[in-house]
C-alpha cells in the first residue's frame, strides 16, 4: 500500500469534523469517490475500497 502524507490547515481539519485518526479514512473516500466520478475506477473496485458488496454501494 501506498503511503500519502497531507498537510491540512486546522481550520479546513476542524471544517471537517472527524477527529484526526478519521481524517485519513475521509481522505481516502474522497479520492475513491472522485477517481469513480471521473471513470478511472469501476464502482465494483470503488464498492471494495468502502468495503461494500457492489450491489449495495450503487
């Protein structure tokens, strides 16, 4: 697995309301969700990376 690190500014974190172990995940379903939206992605692999059955996600 890739690691990523992101620089955040507290007050855009704080926007986000998640504590910052859950600022990861959110980041994570932000760019399977924009990766989908934009086609490079199926939503059968985007469904696995939110740990979901395909028929469920979509």
């Amino acid at each position: 697995m890739v690691q990523v690190t992101v620089s955040l500014p507290d007050t855009l974190a704080a926007s986000l309301g998640e504590p910052s172990e859950g600022l990861a995940r959110l980041v994570l379903e932000d760019v399977v969700a924009e990766a989908c939206r934009n086609g490079r992605i199926t939503r059968a692999e985007a469904a696995r990376y939110y740990g979901m059955k395909q028929r469920i996600f979509w």
